[in-house]
C-alpha cells in the first residue's frame, strides 16, 4: 500500500470508491492546517474525481485528501501549495497527486525550491500541465513527473507515452478518458482534459513503488517508460534534461580555467574546487563539470563515479565537445549536457511565430554576455515583463538562460525556429538573445539580422580603434546599444551610438525599455 496526497478542492464521500480516505485537511490562504469532517465532504468535486481515478487503476491507494482550492475562484495561492506540499512531508505521504499548477513566472523560483527539497526527501510528485500546455511549475520541473492530456482520442483507457525529450518538461502524455462508478451502479466517463490526465499515472507510480519502495525517481521514470505504449527497449536514456532546474547545492570542478567564481542567482550555492580530493560528494547534490573534460576523463573519473555511486546529478560544460559517447550516462543520475539540448528542438511540437519584443546582445568579449543577459532578464522580470534569457553558450545554463546550441556554419534559420519553439513553450513577453561573436564574424551580423528582424541590438566589446565602424555597418539596425569597459565613453558620443559602461546595466535596462514603450504606443 501506498500513501497518496490529494492536493485539491478536498475529496467528497459517496460517490465513487473514495469511502477511505486516511484524513481531510484544509490548508487556508493563511497557511493554517485545519482538519475537515469527512462526513461533511458530500460532494462529487474535482478532486473526488481524481482520487476516484487513483482508486481505479490502483485499488490500495491510502488516500488523504488536502483541500487548497477556494470553493469559489477555484484558485489557491503559492503560499497555500508550498504548504501543503511540506504537510506531505512532514506527515508521511509517499505519492501525491497535483492538478493545479501555475504559469505565473513570479511564482517559479519559490515552488521550484519547495519541489527539489521534497524530491531529496523522497516525495514523488505527479502533477498536471497548464490545460494551455505551457510551461506549468511545478508540473514542468525536472523533479516532478509532469502530464497532460492525449487530445486525439488515439489512446485507449489505461495507456500513456512516455515523451524522452519533453521541451515543455512534461513527460507523461496520457489518456484522461476514464469510466467511472457512481454510487456503486451508474457510470460516468471523465473528460479530456490534463487534470484527469495525472491521477492515472499517481496509480502507475503507486504499483512501481508498492513493488519497491526505496526506489528514486529516476528509477520511477525508467519504469514509466518500460510500460509505456512507447516502449522500445532498456538501452535507450530515460533521464533526459533540456534545464538543470534540480540544481541546489552543487558543487564546481574547474582544473584548468585561471579564475573560478560563479555567481548564481539561479542556484542556491555553487562551490568552486580545483583539487578533485578536496570534494566531500555527500554535501552536494550535483558536480559541475567545465570544459576540456573528455582529454582528462581519467583525472576525474573517481570523482565522477563517487557522485554516480551516491545517485548525485553531473552537469557538464563543454561547447567543444559534441559527442554523445559520455562514458559517464547513467539512467539512474540526473545528467545535463550540451549536445543532449539539440534533441529536445527536434522532438519539439510546431514552432509559434514570435510576436513580442526581441532583443540580441552580439558579444566580442569572452566571458561578458552572460552576466549582461541574466542582469537583463531579472530586471524585466521584476518590473513585471516575463523575459525569457537565452544565448548559445551552455555556460548560461548556470545562470537560469535557455540554450540554445548552434554551429556558425548552419542556417541562421535553426535559431529563429528554436526562438519560436520556446515562444511556443513559455509564452513569455520577450527574448533577449545572446550571440557570441569574434572578428571573423561580423559579416555575418547582418544576416542574422535579416533571418530573426530585432527589435533591438545591443553590441558588447572592449576594442573601439578599428571595428566600431564595421560593426555599425555590418549591424543594420537603427539606435544601437554599445556596453563597454571603455572609461572615457564620452568620446565616441559624436558616433550617435548610446554607450554604456558595466556598471550602467540600470540605465541600459532603462534605455531599452523606454524605446520598447515608446514603439508600443505608435503601433
């Protein structure tokens, strides 16, 4: 038997096969429990329904019904979920069932840092996409198992696929068409819809875990995937990630870079090493591994099976290399690498044309452009915008930015289209795009121009002598944005160009967004 957790409208009693229910709790909008009079719960409710469909698929389910959801909105807040996720932990709830998720991006950060405690404690979260099949947290997360809806009637009742590269995050595609009993003797067939979706798979979780109860959530997906419709065989990688959103405390293998400080806001705590020995693998969760790793697999191949022994997640770091031959690729440990992203685009649904402000940041530095892009996408997030920060190095990927991988010899067309795959995904109010480029690839500024139109581009660089010139030229684009280190910027004011140093991102931001407004009102 397993204990599964209802997180809903409550579970009512006496219309289906819902009659034990372990215990009724209420979180209120103050985050105070409260326990519920199952007697007073005569009523078929949402989640009635979904605990009805837990029961049929599996019979021992020990439910406990936890209502968050106000009887008229039908909504709950952020603070009403974080808490009744944490009353799981706290009250020993193997499983739980979510329908309810959010796509409000402000909400992102606190549900994710809820849901990677409760995943290292053991709790398996089922959750629902967004009926908008959006980016949905938590259902997206990569520590939860996300579902929606097969919306074509393909499926039969009972069966599901299981996505591999899931670029919105969620991984179970299932039938939500399910023929219950009311009261014992009518039937009633649930709607399609990704809520309805979700309770099957907590009763597949539930028989997984019934059979092994020690087993990780990784091991679970493996499962899914094994019965599901779309089973192939035991080789194929189950545990693919497009985001390292699991990341909270990791730790950073840096042997040849001469400076090793990251600051992350994405992540709670990166530690820096250069010295393999000095890692203690049970104070972290994941081993971040930066370039030039695969000359220099055997220096840090004991480090490396130290984390996979422990079952910790590796992130590696390395634009050189594209291979897919890691001799480190386990099923059963999260792992992220470059060249895995690019299977997540081309498993991706239809593009969506963009329609909302884009920004491309051109970068002839070495190391400035993420700092920039992340700077950026935090300032217009907390003003209210939901900017979504991407470039193509996997070096952002520590910084909370989307990759996006490309070789300069391909068709600019593969960034557009996957700018618009993710449009598709998270359906956000801009893009700032981040391009590195050297000297030898300024001719073709124009052209990346010319395939994705910005709204505005913004050029960073140290040296003016020779190539502001050919970079305005190159540009096309009116009103450009320079950033520089240069201290005496005031100089190439004549140039008609808007110059800012690092220290003035504010003003940058402010510039950028005054232009955006100002383009708003005349369209």
């Amino acid at each position: 038997m397993v204990t599964v957790g209802i997180i809903d409208d409550g579970i009512g009693i006496g219309f289906y096969d819902t009659y034990d229910i372990g215990r009724s709790i209420e979180i209120t909008p103050d985050s105070i429990v409260q326990d519920v009079d199952i007697c007073k719960l005569k009523n078929a409710s949402h989640g009635t329904i979904c605990a009805a469909i837990v029961k049929k698929y599996y019979p021992k389910a020990i439910l406990t019904s936890i209502k968050v959801l106000n009887d008229k909105t039908r909504k709950c807040t952020s603070k009403q979920l974080i808490k009744a996720i944490e009353w799981c932990l706290d009250n020993g709830i193997q499983v739980v069932n979510l329908s309810l998720g959010t796509i409000d991006y402000r909400d992102f950060e606190i549900i994710k840092e809820t849901i990677n405690r409760a995943c290292n404690k053991g709790l398996i979260i089922v959750a629902a996409c967004n009926n908008r099949d959006i980016f949905t947290v938590p259902a997206s997360l990569s520590n939860v198992i996300g579902v929606k809806c097969e919306k074509n009637s393909i499926l039969k009742e009972g069966e599901y696929i299981f996505n591999l590269y899931p670029i919105s995050g969620i991984e179970v595609i299932s039938c939500s068409q399910h023929q219950l009993l009311v009261s014992g003797c009518d039937s009633k067939i649930t709607s399609r819809c990704n809520s309805y979706a979700a309770p099957m798979i907590t009763a597949e979780v539930c028989k997984v875990m019934d059979k092994s109860p020690n087993i990780t959530l990784e091991q679970i997906k493996q499962n899914l995937y094994k019965n599901s419709l779309n089973y192939i065989d035991d080789t194929i990688q189950v545990n693919n990630y497009k985001n390292i959103d699991w990341v909270s405390n990791a730790t950073l293998l840096c042997i040849k870079e001469r400076k090793c400080i990251f600051e992350s806001h994405y992540i709670n705590q990166i530690n820096n090493f250069k010295e393999i020995e000095d890692i203690n693998v049970d104070e972290f969760d994941t081993l971040i591994l930066l370039n030039s790793m695969i000359n220099d697999y055997k220096k840090f191949e004991p480090i490396i099976y130290r984390f996979k022994k422990k079952q910790k997640s590796i992130v590696v770091i390395d634009d050189e290399y594209q291979g897919e031959s890691y001799k480190y690729l386990n099923g059963a440990v999260k792992l992220w690498y470059p060249s895995i992203v690019e299977h997540f685009y081309r498993a991706s649904p239809p593009q969506q044309e963009l329609d909302v402000p884009l920004i491309i940041i051109y970068d002839y530095t070495e190391n400035e452009m993420i700092k920039v892009l992340e700077t950026l996408t935090v300032k217009f997030r907390r003003d209210g915008y939901y900017a979504v920060g991407a470039c193509t190095k996997s070096l952002g990927v520590l910084y909370g930015l989307e990759y996006i991988p490309f070789r300069k010899d391909r068709n600019f067309k593969e960034i557009k289209d996957k700018i618009e795959v993710l449009y598709k995904v998270y359906d956000y109010d801009i893009m700032i795009l981040g391009l590195s480029i050297n000297r030898d690839d300024t001719n073709i500024i124009k052209e990346i121009n010319m395939c994705l139109n910005p709204d505005k581009v913004i050029f960073i660089g140290d040296n003016f002598s020779n190539e502001i010139t050919t970079w305005v030229e190159k540009n096309g684009v009116d009103q450009n944005l320079i950033i520089t280190s240069k201290e005496n910027i005031e100089k190439y004011s004549d140039l008609g160009h808007k110059m800012f140093k690092y220290t003035d991102i504010e003003l940058l931001y402010t510039q950028i967004l005054n232009m955006l407004l100002c383009e708003n009102e005349k369209t």
